[in-house]
C-alpha cells in the first residue's frame, strides 16, 4: 500500500556563476532594510564576507555582522547569534558559508521571533511561528542546508549533536555561486564532498524514499561521483564546482524529504564528543554501515554501483551491491580522507557508550532499511577503529 508522502523545499533558488551579486536585489525583494550576515571568520578572512557585503549595500541595505560561528556548533552560539540579531533590529538575515552557519542563522531566526530557550525546539515540528526573513549561501559542496528543514547543534552536555526540524526553517531563498566554492582546500572539499553523496545515498535506501526523492538523489549521486575527484585534484575547475554544488542541493532536497539513516546517527556521537568534523566522520561511517544494511534493500544498493559507473554486468544483486560498497572504500581513499576512530584517540573503551548514542537517534534510525541493535552498533564501531 502506497503511503501519503509530503515534499517540500527552498521556494526559490537563485544559481549560477556569479549569482552573488544577486544577493541584495533578492533581500530587497522580500523587503529587507536592515541585514544581519551570519558567518564565521574564516569566510570573513578570505574575502568572501566583504564581497556578500558589498552586494548588500549596493541595494541600499545596511548591514551588521555576527561572525561567531564554530564548526559543529554549541546550541548556544544560536543564542548569541539571535541576540546580536535582537540588539542590531535586523529585520533580515544573511547567512553565508558552510554547513554550521547556515543552520545557525536558520535558528538564529526562528529564536528572534519566540521568547522559548532553543533546546525547547530538538525534535521534530516543535518551532511555533517562522522566523525573520532569510536567505541562505552556501560556500561548500556538502549539507545541503540551504534546502532542508533541519539544523544541527551539538549539546556538550549529553555529548550529542541534536536536531531541529520544521517548515519554518527552510529559507525563503538560496543562491549558489559555484565562484564560491573555488578556494576551498582539498581536504575540506573531499569531507564536504562526501557529505554530500552520503545525503544521496542515505536518501535514495532511507525506508521514507519515494519517486521524486529517488530522482533526485540518483542524479545527484551520479553528478557527485563523476565530479569529486576533479573537484578534489584541481579545486579551479568552475565545471567541476558547478556540478558538485549542483549535487549537493539536489541531495539537500531528497534527504529533506526522505530523510538520512544510520550513517549519520553514528556520525553524530563520535562528531559531538571527539570533535570529528561532520563529513569525516560521516565517512568514516559510510562502508562498515552500507556494507550492513545493503541486505535490507539488495536492488537499490545494487542500482547504486551503476550510478556511480560500475560495471555490474553479469552481477547478481549481492554482488553488485558490494560493488557500491567498494567504490566509496575506494572514493575516500583516493580523497585522502581519515578511515580510522584512532586517528581520533577513540579506543575499544569508548565503543559502548559511542554505541548507546547512536541507539538515541530514534529520528534517524526509524529510516534505516535495516534494524539496528546495540551489538550491531559496537560492532560497527569497530570495524573502523
């Protein structure tokens, strides 16, 4: 029996070389007058800030700045962000950069509307109103943030990074300028690169997949996988940027939809108390739990090897499908990325407790195609310590 399915996304989405410069004409639209730009210093340091700036105050709007975001961002930086927002009367907000930032500014928005302290909002549509206006830029290939309903903020407390999800997240605009992505250092695009195919794969196997999803994710699997290593090995390449952005909205907007499974619930532990950064440790992930759940769907993971241009001729379904498998073993080597917990001081010690926390990702783990225990979730661990 079909199920009632539900699809939704950025409503506009501005793209395309040198779409920056769209920036303001695009806040003015919507009627901002005052912007607050949410971002962190390392965007302000290359250039990247100013030239959002300039866009901004070419359209006559002013512009304050909050540029305090960390990586894996404490719920609290989402507190400060909003009370710069409240003391500045912005009437707007500008977040621009990779994953963190634009997850801060979304919450950022919906705090400045509401007087209920954020960890009120984990869950899923738990946010009572939407927030200020508020368009997203990204600057990597990777979350996918500017299309999806979600924030992720890390609770030191609980060691556990968390989610918020509702409508009211989701911006009114995103633009992505492929101009953007053009510095971005080898090993940042390979993690965020891999985020990004990982958003398609958990999308496309995710037991809350239908038609349209699997549209998307398939062809953003295809883009990412074609496209990564050039991205990768010559970082000015426009062709190559272009497509590995493209991919990750697409992936941005299926994931949205049909939501992750366990690669992320066991990226968030490991992400929340060793402070591996998001695509890394998503990757790290990435073989040890395909290669587990790929016998709860055999035709999909098998589909998967021929998007990703393997040869599977001949193959029956198993075997095609660890040729998936095998092509992201193959993928993360070539892109350099860490494959081993210890790389990270976790020990044989630290499994257990890893393992109880990705069991609290109910969220995430009620998509898997494959039921997940406890024991299954150590043993994961292990095969990449």
């Amino acid at each position: 029996m079909s199920l009632v399915r539900m699809f939704q996304t950025t409503p506009r989405i501005v793209m395309g070389p040198g779409s920056l410069q769209r920036l303001g004409d695009e806040a003015k639209r919507i009627g901002a007058t005052k912007v607050m730009m949410i971002t962190d210093r390392g965007i302000v340091q290359c250039g990247i800030a100013e030239k959002a700036i300039q866009a901004l105050e070419s359209a006559g709007l002013s512009v304050v700045s909050f540029d305090g975001v960390e990586a894996d961002p404490r719920y609290e930086i989402a507190v400060q962000a909003a009370d710069r927002v409240k003391s500045s009367q912005a009437d707007f907000i500008v977040g621009i950069g990779g994953g963190s930032s634009l997850d801060i500014a979304k919450v950022a928005s919906i705090l400045t509307t509401s007087s209920d302290p954020v960890n009120s909002y984990f869950g899923i549509d738990l946010v009572p109103r939407k927030g200020l206006p508020i368009i997203l830029v990204p600057t990597t290939a990777g979350t996918g943030s500017e299309v999806t309903p979600i924030a992720i903020l890390s609770d030191e407390g609980e060691k556990l990074k968390k989610g918020i999800v509702s409508p009211y997240l989701l911006p009114d605009v995103a633009i992505l300028d492929p101009e953007l992505t053009l510095g971005l250092p080898a090993a940042v695009t390979a993690a965020t690169g891999m985020d990004a195919l990982i958003h398609a794969v958990e999308a496309y196997t995710s037991r809350n997949a239908m038609w349209l999803t699997d549209m998307l994710a398939m062809e953003a699997m295809r883009l990412i996988a074609r496209s990564i290593r050039t991205a990768f090995a010559n970082g000015a390449d426009v062709e190559a940027r272009s497509r590995m952005l493209e991919g990750s909205l697409l992936a941005g907007i299926a994931f949205a939809n049909a939501g992750v499974t366990a690669v992320h619930a066991f990226a968030y532990p490991i992400g929340a108390e060793f402070h591996i950064p998001h695509g890394v440790a998503n990757s790290m992930m990435l073989a040890p739990v395909m290669e587990f759940n790929m016998l709860g769907n055999l035709p999909k993971f098998a589909r998967m090897a021929e998007l990703f241009g393997e040869n599977t001729t001949g193959l029956s379904n198993r075997d095609a499908a660890m040729k998936s498998v095998d092509f992201l073993k193959t993928l993360a080597e070539d892109l350099k990325v860490p494959s081993r917990l210890s790389e990270y001081g976790i020990q044989d010690k630290d499994i257990p407790g890893l393992a109880q926390g990705v069991m609290k990702v109910t969220r995430l783990l009620a998509n898997n195609p494959r039921e997940l225990t406890l024991k299954d979730a150590e043993e994961i661990y292990r095969k990449v310590l």
